[in-house]
C-alpha cells in the first residue's frame, strides 16, 4: 500500500517521512476472502517460504514449492462462498499452465480457470464458482525452479450465519496436551498458523490436546487438520474451568484429513480428546482453528473467568536496566505496565543488549497468577522464563519456552506471589529486549483499576453525534465551531499551501468545494485547503463517514483520515496513531487505500489495503467511512467492506493496536508530493473535491 505520514502544520517537526509499500488490490467489489485463512500446499521450497506467506497480505513475503510438476497451493475459506475473483501476484518463477480450481470438501476439485499461456507478473482473473476451498494448481512451471506466489488473493461472498468464520480464535494462544511425541512437534504448533508444523503425541491412548481462548466463547465451528496419524474415534469438548468438560462433538468413524465440524457450545478452554488412533503412532495435528459466533471474538485480552482481575496495572516496575535516548526516549519499566500501547519498556542500549535481561512487577501484594500477556517489540526474547518470587530475590519459575514468537504471547500460567518476572535468556536479534505491555491476571494482591473505556457501539450505528451537511449559501465558509483550519505547507514533500480559508466555500447546493489552484502563495507554487476537528470534536468508536467527489488529474491527493487526539497534546506521530480512511491518487482514481500507522507499523510498513474498482471514482460522490470498536476497524465504500484492520491479527502480527483512545477528523486536499508525483501540463487547475457531508454516529 502506498502511505502518507501527515500531522498537523503547527506540530510538522513531529511528523515522519513518507515511505511506499504495496498490497493487494481487487477489480471486484467483493470481499477478499482468503487473508490469513488456513493454507496448505503440495510442498515448500524450505522453510523461509511457507503457504502461509501467500495469504498473509504481505508483497514481501512468499509461498514457493519444490521444483517439480505438478504443485498446488489451496485455502480454506472457512465456509462455502460464491468466487468471483482471483489475484494472483507471482514472483519470477511462475506457472506457464494453471488451473484454478474449487471444492467443497478439499478432496474433489472443479476446475473455474484453465490456461497454458501464463506470462507471469499479477494477474487478476474473474472466475465464477463455490466452495470452501480454492486452489491454484501448477501443471508446468516457467523456469526450472518451483512454483512461486507473493500472493493469492480470493474475492467473492458468503453467506451470513452468525459464526464468525473469518477469525480463529485458536490462533497463538496457549496450548496443552498430555503428551508430545518429541520437543519438534509441541501442542503449541497446532495453533501457531502454520501448516507445516503439527502436534504429535505418545502412541497410547487417550491423548489430548487443549487451548486456552483467554476468556468464554461461545464455539460455533471447529476445523480439525490431521497428518496422517488422525483419530478414528475422539470428541471435541468444552470447558469453562479445563477441570470439567462437556463434549460438542464425538466421532468413531473418522477418517481424517481436514474435518470442519460444526459445533454449539461455550467455554473458554476447548479439547480434542482421542480415544483411538487410525495408526500404531500417536495423534498428530497440522491444526486446531475455533471459530465463534456472534462476530469477531473478543481482542483485547480480558482476564481470564473465576475472578481473575488485571493485577499490573500502574504498579511499580523494575528491570535488568532500562532506554532514555534519541531512539527510545524514557523507555522505563514502568511504560510496561501503563496499559498505554505505544510506550514500552526496553534494555538500555549501551550496556543491556546481553543475556539474560529482565523486568518484573510488583503487585503490592501476594497474588495468585493464572495469565500473562506480553506484546513485544521486534527485540523480543526467543527463549524466557515467567517467574514468580515473594520477596524479589527468591524465584520460582511457572513457565518456560525456548520458541517465543514475538509480538503478543498469551499465556496461561499458575503461580503464586507478590512479584512476576520476565526473564529473558536468548533474544531475537542482536538488539536488547523491550516490551511494549506486560500484563498480569489472577487474584489477590492490590490492583489499581484501570480507567473504564467506552462500550462499544451496536452496528449499524444511529445516535448522530457530530455532522456536517455543508447546507449553507454559496461562498459561506466552513463552520469555526466544528472545523479548526489548517495552514501552511504540508508534509511528504507536497506542493501546496493550504490558505487561511480562502480555498474553501459552500457551492450553495449542499456540498463544500475544496479547492487546488496553481498560484503562489507562501513560497509555493500551488494553494489548496485542509481542515479538522482538533479542538471541536473529538470521539472513540462508531462509525465516521463522508460523502466526497474527488478530483482526477496527475498531482492530486485528497483524503479523508482521523489522527489521535493526543498529538495535540504533544504526543509524536505515529504514536498517537493515523487512521487513513480513504486516500485516492488523481492519477489513478480506480483505486482507494485505507491504511492504519502506529510505532510499529507506519510510513511504508503501514498496516492496509489497495483496492482496485471498476468504475472511476472522481466521475461521482462515494461515501468512505469506517466502523470503529475495541475490536477493529472496518473500511468502507458505498456499501462494500474494502478492509478489516482486526486487533487481534494487527497485534499477533505487526505489533500494538494504539486505537482505543479519542481521535478527530481531517479533510485535505494535496497537491504534489513523493507518493503522487508533481502536477505536469494535463492537470486541470482548478480542480475540486466536494464534500457533501461528515457524520459520526455512535
């Protein structure tokens, strides 16, 4: 996706440089289907480039397979839906023949798209068809390499029944078993999104493998995808407490393979319990995904049931050493336990980037322990110790791993006493360690309770809580009550000056005309207009939309996005969190981009989404608007769903979600800069972009 860094004029100094990434982009107006979901494939080239990296929305990373024909790469879309497109993004090692194929149970196959005259590059391909699987099946290959794909990208619907099967539940948290056939294949790699890593376990019988969802959902579909040592007979269960289990699902005539079982039950821990093997081996899993119903489950870590509380918040910390320079300024032990996601802990950069290094928390009070959540910085710990002491001197430790992921571990833990340590014994990289949160749950101690948030709102949202219809006559100004204007020169190296006003004005038939003129003002060569709601209205969750008319011609960039509050108070960008809800290229006006920037995800690493339409958006009104909650945020356009920025994938992936606090509104005009390029002789000055109006309800 290309990306903007923008900030207000009086705090530019704050602001960060422009940087370009790229995305998927879809000529349909359907959704996209397959980010993120389960993948499997015939083989892989080696381990750097697994299937999971063709549907991770991400152009720098790959699926490649061994150098043989044929070879097949295929998703799980995790219900029935009806395909209307896909995009395929190859890398040089492409297939000349193809077939692009459905299914609705992974085994028997239709094929949708044939060709044998594949040149390569991204190829976009309108397909009519249904099923829950797609794949793309190689037949022969372009170079004497393998089969390569940045990305496989698939559009279409599904039908609405009130399970969420876009989001695992499973994914990455903490799992048990009874037993692991070796320390390669751990319960925890059948919920890590991987499918070429699995649990096994002893070859006895019964055998268990259990996952900890961090709080009660209620279950509406679990996938089940065996190796080839599956269960003949298990059951899935449910549990509120692991101790007492009530079973959802039994079976003795499994047959293995892939096994979406539809399911009704609640609870927060869920077991796949075997009771007798297909093989003189143990059971063996590829992958245990959860689906939930009622929508996305909860993200934001609530503790788990039984009275457990958040013990850490506000209490006093202290570590191996501690970060205050240029780079990572007062990056203090207390910044771990702030519950503030963009500021963290981190080891001092002179003297902390060694083994071990560490930090605990002291709960002011003996405390019972039962869940840790830590959300690291890319200088996360690969191998690390939780470790519980009475008097910080004496510790005990409740758990250890030697393959910590990064970004945000979840723990289920039992322990008990009055302080709890991280301990890190082998880091990432050859940086320190830092933490952006560290949490504790369970009972006891002496809890400070965190400030309470808003709910969040029912969809579709209908309490108006602030508008715009830019109703007034023509030449009237924008209102000063609602709209603070912004003047000066912008960032990114843009082109304009945005005037005091005097590019702005109602037409007198409902709409607002911001205006891009060549003439100099301010040392620039071009005047334009942007404007926002710093000051005047400020809100946290519901839906924000506008209906705007942009202009089309090479040097134009308008957009509609939302900055956090606190960079009024002095907070830099990105800290305080950007949130593009639309931005459009006058270049190209087939295509709009929605994109989120925080500490660990900004400029060209920005976290969202180009999509490609079929009509030009600047020949009429569309309406951009965003769906906003403790759980995500959903982008879109007229009526369709261009993007969902989910907080538990942004914070399993690229790092903090630093959305729950106030934001306000922005609407701008550019002209120039590093993304867009310079106007040149067939831009049309002046040029317009009509607002007809902003609302946000909650």
């Amino acid at each position: 996706m290309k990306l903007r860094t923008t900030a207000l004029c009086a705090l530019a100094a704050l602001a960060a440089g422009f940087a370009v990434a790229l995305t998927g982009a879809a000529n349909a107006a359907d959704p996209l289907l397959s980010q993120g979901k389960p993948v499997t494939a015939s083989s892989s080239e080696n381990a750097g480039t697994p299937a999971t990296a063709a549907v991770d929305g991400d152009l720098g990373t790959r699926w490649s397979s061994a150098f043989s024909d044929p070879q097949w790469l295929r998703v799980d879309l995790g219900s029935t839906a009806t395909v209307s497109q896909v995009v395929l993004r190859w890398e040089a090692a492409y297939a000349t023949a193809y077939q692009i194929q459905v299914s609705a149970d992974g085994n028997t196959w239709t094929t949708v798209y044939s060709t044998s005259t594949s040149t390569g590059g991204t190829q976009t391909l309108a397909v009519s068809g249904s099923g829950r699987y797609v794949r793309v099946y190689g037949t022969a290959r372009a170079t004497a390499y393998g089969y390569s794909l940045w990305e496989f990208q698939v559009y279409g619907t599904t039908g609405s029944t009130g399970c969420d099967t876009t989001t695992n539940a499973a994914l990455n948290k903490p799992a048990t078993a009874s037993s692991t056939e070796n320390a390669g294949t751990p319960a925890s790699a059948a919920v890590d999104g991987n499918g070429g890593t699995r649990w096994s376990s002893a070859a006895t019988d019964p055998q268990w493998i259990r996952v900890d969802l961090g709080s009660a959902q209620s279950i509406c579909q679990v996938t089940l995808t065996w190796e080839t040592a599956y269960a003949t007979a298990y059951q899935v269960q449910v549990s509120a407490d692991a101790n007492t289990w009530t079973t959802v699902y039994s079976t003795t005539t499994s047959t293995g393979g892939t096994q979406t079982l539809t399911v009704a039950g609640s609870g927060r821990y869920l077991r796949v319990y075997g009771t007798a093997r297909a093989t003189q081996w143990g059971y063996s899993l590829w992958e245990i995904a959860v689906r939930t119903g009622g929508g996305t489950p909860p993200t934001s870590s609530p503790p788990p049931t039984g009275g457990d509380v958040l013990l850490s918040y506000n209490k006093p910390g202290v570590a191996s050493t501690s970060q205050s320079d240029a780079n990572c300024y007062e990056c203090t032990p207390a910044r771990a336990f702030d519950l503030d996601p963009a500021s963290r802990w981190a080891t001092s950069s002179t003297t902390g980037w060694v083994d071990p290094g560490w930090i605990y928390v002291d709960l002011g009070a003996t405390a019972t322990i039962h869940q840790v959540i830590l959300q690291w910085d890319p200088a996360y710990a690969t191998a690390y110790q939780i470790q519980v002491s009475p008097d910080a001197a004496n510790w005990t430790t409740i758990y250890s791993t030697a393959t910590g992921h990064g970004f945000k571990e979840t723990l289920a833990v039992n322990g008990t006493g009055r302080y709890v340590r991280m301990y890190g014994t082998a880091r990432s990289s050859a940086y320190g360690y830092s933490i952006w949160e560290f949490q504790v749950y369970g009972t006891g101690g002496n809890p400070t309770t965190p400030p309470a948030r808003p709910a969040d709102p029912t969809f579709p949202a209908t309490r108006l809580v602030f508008s715009d219809e830019f109703n007034g006559a023509a030449g009237t100004k924008p209102d000063t009550a609602k709209w603070t204007i912004d003047t000066g020169t912008g960032q990114n190296n843009e082109l304009q000056y945005y005037t005091d006003n005097a590019n702005a004005s109602m037409n007198g038939t409902g709409s607002l005309v911001m205006e891009a003129r060549r003439e100099t003002v301010g040392g620039r060569s071009y005047t334009s207009h942007r404007m926002n709601t710093g000051g005047k209205f400020t809100f946290q969750y519901g839906r924000v939309e506008a209906r705007v008319k942009v202009p089309k011609g090479n040097g134009f960039w308008p957009a509609f996005w939302m900055m956090g509050a606190d960079f009024l108070t002095g907070r830099p960008w990105p800290y305080n969190g950007e949130v593009d809800i639309m931005e459009i290229l006058g270049k190209d006006t087939t295509r709009s981009y929605t994109t989120l920037h925080a500490p660990a995800y900004n400029g060209g690493g920005g976290y969202g989404f180009e999509k490609i339409w079929s009509t030009d958006l600047s020949a009429d009104y569309h309406v951009y608007a965003a769906e906003w909650d403790s759980k995500g945020i959903r982008f879109f356009v007229d009526s369709t769903e261009v993007f969902y920025a989910s907080k538990a994938t942004v914070e399993a992936t690229r790092g903090p979600w630093v959305y729950d606090h106030p934001f306000y509104v922005i609407l701008n005009l550019a002209v120039g800069g590093d993304w867009p390029g310079p106007p040149d002789a067939t831009t049309p000055f002046p040029a317009q972009m009509l607002v007809d109006y902003v609302r946000v309800y909650q």
